[in-house]
C-alpha cells in the first residue's frame, strides 16, 4: 500500500512538471506583435527586432499583380520565402469574378502566414483603387470630379463609406484613394478624377471622403482603425501638386512660388494631419520647384514627417517605377542608387517592386544604414496594424455579393449622380421638359447617350449596372417614343454616315436631347489634351443639329471643363446646357431625372471654365489669381479674361434671395485661437419649386504685407434643402487663423492686423458690389 502511494506521488509530480513544462512551452511562445491589446508601436517594436534584412526588404515592395495564366499557390512560391509587403489588384485564374478574387486573395494570404516561421508572421497588404468603387461587382458612384461638384460633404463621406465597405467585403484593407490635389490645369487628363480647383472645396471633399474611408476618431498613423472590418487605409494621393502641371501634361514638373506652394497644393495636406486623418501618401510623380517627390526630402521628411508632425506614415510610391524613374530625372545613375536616395529621403513601398529589391546588397555594401531600412518597414507594419489585417488577415465570402451592390448603394449612386449635375444654362427657361409625357417622339443624339464606359469614367470596376441617358428616357417614355442617332465620335472628324441620320432624326423630333462629351482616348490617365473644345466630329454636330430643331438640350458628359470652338460660338444658340461629368451607373437616370423636372438641380462648378485654351494660367484660371485691379488691363486682345462659367456656379428650377451679417465687427488678435467671426445667412426660396442652394462664403483681405494667392478666396460652404417659399438660417464659425497666409516676405504663415471683406454668394466666385458684404477688422 505504501508503495502504491508513492507511486501516485511520483506520477502527480511527474505531471505536475510536465504540465509546468507545457504552460512554460506556451508563455515562450507569446510574442507582444500578435497581442491586439498592445498599442501599435509596441508590437511594430516586437516583430521588427525578430526580422531578417530580406524580410524587412520584402515588406517594402508593393508588385502590382494581375495574370489569368498563374494560380494563387504559384505566386505564393515567390514570395513565401520573406513573406511580402503589399499587392495591388491581386487575381489570378481565367475567371475573373468578385468571388473568385476573394478566395484567391484568401489562399495567397493563408499561404504566406503558413510559410512564415514564428515570431514574424506578417500578413499580405491587399490594395485596391476604391476612387469611385469598392471593386469588381460593385456599385459604380460617379466619379470625384462629380462629387466635387455636388458640394455635399456629408454625401461625399456617405458613398465612401460604402465604398470602404465594398472594399474590405474584396478582401482589401487599403485603398489608392482619395485624390487630395487642387487640380488647378483643365488640359491635365486626370482632373476627372479630382474635387475641384480650390484649396477649401478640395479640403473639405478630401475630409469627408478620408472620414468615410477610415472612419471617424482617427489619431494618426499609429492608432488603430475604429472599424476595421467596414473601413481601410485611406492612401491620399499624389503628393504634392501633381494637377499643377506644366502644359497640362502628366508627371511635367511643377514650378511656383513658395507661397502658392502652401496656400494652395499643401492646405489639403496640412488639415488632414491635423486631424489625424493622414496615415498614407502616394508620392506624385513628378517634380517640384526642380526636386523629384519620390526623393523629395523637404517634402517628404522635412513637412510631412517634421511639420506635420506624423509619426510612420506610410509612403509609397507611384506605379511604373517612379523610384527607377529617378535615374529619368538625372539625379542617379543605377537603381541601386534610385532605392538608396528615395528611402534615405522618405520613401517607404515601392509600387512594382522594381527599384527597391537592391536596397538588400546596399546595405551589405554599406550604402545606406539599416536605421533607415528600419524606419520604413516600421512605416509598412503600422500601417497593417491600424488597419486590423494583423488581426484578422482572411475575408468573409459569405457577404458578396449583397455587400457590393444592393438597393441602399444604388440609391447613394443615384442621389450623388443627380445633386452633382450642373445646369449651366437655361434660357427662356427651356427645361424642365413639362410636356415630356405627350411628346410624340423624343431625339436622343450623340456619342455618350449611349456610352456605358465612359459615363462611370477611369478605374471603373466591372459588373455594373449602368443606366445611360438613353436608356432612362426610354424607360420614362417607352421604346416607341424615343429614337437614338450616334451622329458623331469624339476620336474622329465629323462624316456624313454619321450626321445625316441624326440629322433627320432631329428634324422630326418634338425635342432632341445631345449628349456629347469625351472618352478615355480623350481625356484620362496618360490622356492629356492641348486643345478644351469637344473633341472630334461633336461641334459640328451641335451645331447641324440647332439648325433644324431649337428644343435641344445639350447634356455633357466629360473628365475635364470644355469649350465650343471660336468665341464658343457652338454654344451660343443653345438654350439649356448640364454638365453631367461622369456620373456613375445611375448618372443616365438621374440627368433624366433633371430634364423631367422630377429633381431640380442643384450641382456646381468646382472649376473656373476658360473661354479657350489660351485662358488657361491667365486671370479666373484658375479662379485663384492675384488680383492687379484696374491698373493693369485684364483682358486679351479680341476677347475678355472673364471665364465662362465661374468657379461655384449652377441654376436651379427656382429662385432665391440671401442676406448676411457677421459677429463681432471687430476682434482683438490677442489669443486668437479663441477668436472666431459669425456669419449668418438667411437664405430665401421665392420662387414655386423645392430645390437646394450652395451658400458660398468668400473673403478678401482688403490690405496684406504680401501677395495672397487671390483677391476673393472661399472660406466656407454648405448646401442646403430649401421648400418653394420657405427660408433658413445658415451659420458659420470662421477662426481668425483662417484667415491667414502663406507670406512671402516672411517666409512663413502669418495672421495680420487689418480689414476683411465677407461676401455671401449664391452664385460663385464673380463676387461684385451687388453681392452682400460687410467689412470687418482684426486689431
């Protein structure tokens, strides 16, 4: 019996050690990286200590990867070894669906954090563009030089919340979106995809489109996502002043003053850090004031990092080897050099993995320390923290394909489609079409009435369900009363298969509805322009088809602002023009939407529109220039400097009234953080439709030290619903900081004493002696 119990003795010990063992066993298996608990830079700190200089390297590559003929297994062969950084468009296989991408981008992750030894399992960065959709399947949304022009922050936020959405459902956790550049150059093919012209407009478009990608309550680089499985990394881009081109060509080098520099291309940049907003840039590709972004010290180091006081933003580069390009700009001869002088200067991936793989014999030859290899991997993972893919690297297939596209984002498409639609003119009141109902037959002419391409515009996801104009009207009128003509292209010259039959059509039609506008060909990425009038066979067109039928309704659909020929004379007999831009799925229905007066519009221009081409740079062009006052004479030989369509402009199917006052007249600069002028408009429907106004709040600072970038600039907006006869009350609260600038004499940001100017405008930036002011001072 005595034994018997030593023995139990003995076996309780023996397990007793052994299960003191395992606990051992799995305590040293912890590792501060895998624990969400730990604030970012911890666990960035953990994992960091345990990686190879291969593995640091892999972690700054970014290959842009996209092939029917490979699997996901394959491509996992050649990067399971280091694991990888990020992948941009990842697919694989012949059959190129949403549930297909999603399960090939499950199986790559799965298999890189199976190969990866402990302790540093880093999981894969899947990119999307997200810049007007969620990806393949997904509700197309009009694009942004659409949802600039709508001037509705709090919808801007909406469609890209669901775009994050749509995003993270495709097994994305970071997007190549939003465009943050005040494009200020209409020959520039990428103004479609870009807000407006205005530092305000555009900060404020940015905000709201980064909040609705990220989420609210952001704080910065190294703070976690709130959402992270309804919302990703926001990557601004392209920084800096990328649409301030020379000659409106892409990547072309920008050249200006200090001055303009701050108050214009980095407003946007500055207000998103403060706020916290800022965790990715994409580097532009070009240069500025002779230095290339993507080894810009001064902007990458010395103003994101230093000014704006961001710690680990990730900075990554543009796509086709914009770091091997620094050898193009003649600043190096190798690319070992190229990865030694970007990364030394800022950079942290490398968009097409190219460039940066020398970076790992550079610094085995001692060209560059592995402090600053360090600073950028450190960049990478923070970013992969705050987005969650640490924490849960997979997707859920179970949530397409109602999480791309269902009712609620179609309805969001169709609202920002119909409140971005600008009605630049209407004489004699020709729309709304209040006899549309009993028109016999209906012309719908020209080459976009039918274009289901280029109305959605550049990185357009497959899978939509567009409605074009034509298609709408046939569904308000039936088949039988609507008859299409293409009648010309915006790719060749006029002919006369083309004209004759719209033509005809026009001659017997109770209305014609023109649509005509550009393509991708004609306007897009790569596809710049040293010509604004239709490109084409469409002015001939417009101007045939005004000869033979006066009810004609010109709708545009384009990328960038347009003109009409000699002295725009094309237009001159055209009774009501909308400018549609690229509206989306939904952007057919909702301009017919505007023509049936079942929605007034209620867009307006984010861009000044030039007479021609030779406006552009000159006064109004943009709406942003120094004002010489009548000293000098403003206007060219034969034509006038004026634009055509002002910055902030748009009708509406009613008619209104405003006033405004401001609070305090006066404010003591003495703790001016503290300091802010109320203004408040009332804002008046006189006339019998409901509808929504843009209140536009201007300033002039009526005597500065220096320059300022303009006479009038805008401050502060916000649109508004109105109801035929009804009026409401508009406040704002202005700092007196923003009513500073950029000196030039200084050299630095100043607020000064002295006298202000606000003006209300309902009708944009062509403020004059009729529009209500009042004068107010600092002391």
């Amino acid at each position: 019996h005595e034994v018997s119990v030593n023995h139990q003795m003995f076996r309780c010990l023996f397990l007793l050690l052994l299960l003191d063992c395992c606990v051992c066993s799995v305590v040293d298996q912890y590792y501060v990286y895998e624990d969400a608990s730990q604030p970012i830079p911890d666990r960035v700190a953990d994992v960091l200590k345990r990686m190879t200089l291969e593995q640091k390297v892999a972690q700054l590559l970014h290959p842009w990867v996209a092939s029917p003929q490979k699997s996901a297994e394959e491509y996992c062969k050649e990067y399971n070894s280091t694991g990888l950084g990020a992948i941009y468009l990842f697919w694989c296989g012949k059959s190129r669906t949403a549930a297909g991408l999603l399960a090939d981008r499950n199986t790559l992750q799965k298999c890189i954090l199976d190969a990866a030894p402990p302790g540093v399992k880093i999981p894969v960065t899947f990119v999307e563009e997200a810049l007007h959709s969620g990806g393949h399947g997904s509700t197309i949304y009009p694009m942004p030089c659409n949802m600039g022009t709508t001037w509705n922050v709090k919808l801007v936020q909406e469609v890209h919340e669901q775009i994050a959405f749509q995003t993270r459902v495709h097994g994305a956790d970071r997007s190549f979106s939003p465009v943050a550049n005040a494009a200020t150059d209409p020959r520039f093919g990428r103004q479609q995809e870009s807000w407006g012209e205005d530092p305000h407009h555009v900060t404020m478009m940015t905000i709201a489109a980064v909040e609705g990608l990220q989420g609210k309550g952001n704080g910065g680089p190294a703070s976690y996502l709130k959402t992270p499985n309804s919302s990703i990394i926001a990557t601004c881009k392209s920084y800096v002043a990328y649409a301030r081109t020379s000659g409106g060509i892409d990547g072309s080098p920008a050249d200006m003053s200090e001055s303009r520099l701050q108050d214009i291309y980095l407003v946007v940049w500055r207000e998103l850090a403060k706020r916290g907003l800022l965790r990715s840039v994409m580097a532009g590709q070009n240069m500025v004031n002779g230095v290339p972004n993507h080894a810009n010290k001064k902007l990458l180091m010395d103003v994101l990092r230093t000014e704006f006081k961001l710690s680990n933003p990730l900075v990554v580069s543009d796509g086709a080897d914009c770091i091997g390009a620094l050898i193009d700009f003649h600043i190096v001869a190798t690319r070992e050099q190229a990865a030694v002088v970007a990364v030394s200067n800022g950079m942290d991936q490398d968009l097409g993995a190219i460039t940066l793989p020398k970076l790992i014999p550079a610094v085995k030859s001692g060209k560059i320390s592995i402090d600053k290899i360090d600073r950028a991997v450190s960049d990478v993972l923070t970013s992969k923290f705050a987005s969650g893919v640490f924490d849960n690297p997979y997707s859920d297939p179970s949530l397409l394909p109602e999480g791309l596209d269902n009712p609620q984002t179609r309805a969001t498409a169709l609202q920002a489609a119909t409140e971005s639609v600008i009605m630049l003119k209407n004489d004699d009141d020709l729309l709304p079409f209040a006899d549309l109902s009993t028109m016999s037959l209906l012309a719908v002419i020209g080459p976009l009435a039918n274009d289901t391409t280029n109305q959605c515009g550049g990185y357009t996801s497959a899978g939509a369900h567009v409605e074009t104009v034509l298609t709408a009207a046939e569904s308000i009128l039936g088949k039988n009363k609507v008859q299409y003509s293409k009648g010309a292209t915006p790719d060749a010259p006029a002919t006369q298969k083309l004209l004759d039959p719209a033509i005809a059509l026009a001659k017997k039609a109770d209305a014609v509805i023109l649509v005509v506008g550009d393509d991708q060909l004609t306007c897009g990425e790569m596809s710049d322009r040293m010509s604004l009038d239709l490109p084409g066979g469409q002015l001939e067109l417009m101007t045939k088809i005004q000869e033979v039928n006066k009810k004609v309704v010109l709708v545009l659909i384009h990328g960038r602002v347009v003109t009409f020929g000699p002295s725009n004379l094309a237009l001159g007999n055209v009774k009501a023009v909308l400018s549609a831009w690229r509206p989306g799925e939904e952007g057919g229905r909702a301009v017919m939407n505007i023509i049936s007066g079942k929605e007034s519009p209620s867009g307006k221009t984010a861009q000044s529109w030039p007479r021609s081409v030779g406006h552009v740079g000159g006064p109004n062009q943009p709406y942003m220039y120094p004002f010489q006052g009548d000293h000098f004479n403003e206007n060219y030989v034969f034509e006038s400097s004026s634009p055509l369509f002002p910055f902030g402009w748009g009708l509406t199917y009613t008619k209104w009234e405003h006033t405004m006052s401001v609070t305090p007249k006066t404010i003591s600069m003495q703790n001016p953080e503290s300091k802010h002028f109320n203004v408040t408009v009332h804002l008046h429907n006189i006339g019998t439709n409901p509808a929504s106004q843009v209140v536009q709040v201007y300033f002039t600072d009526v005597v500065a030290s220096s320059v300022r970038i303009a006479h009038v600039q805008l401050i502060r907006f916000s649109k508004v619903h109105v109801e035929a006869g009804h009026n409401t009350q508009v406040n704002f609260a202005i700092p007196i900081e923003d009513l500073g600038f950029y000196s030039a004499i200084e050299n630095k940001r100043v607020l000064e004493a002295g006298e202000f100017i606000f003006y209300v405008s309902l009708d944009g930036a062509q403020v004059n002696k009729s529009t209500p002011q009042e004068t107010v001072s600092l002391e």
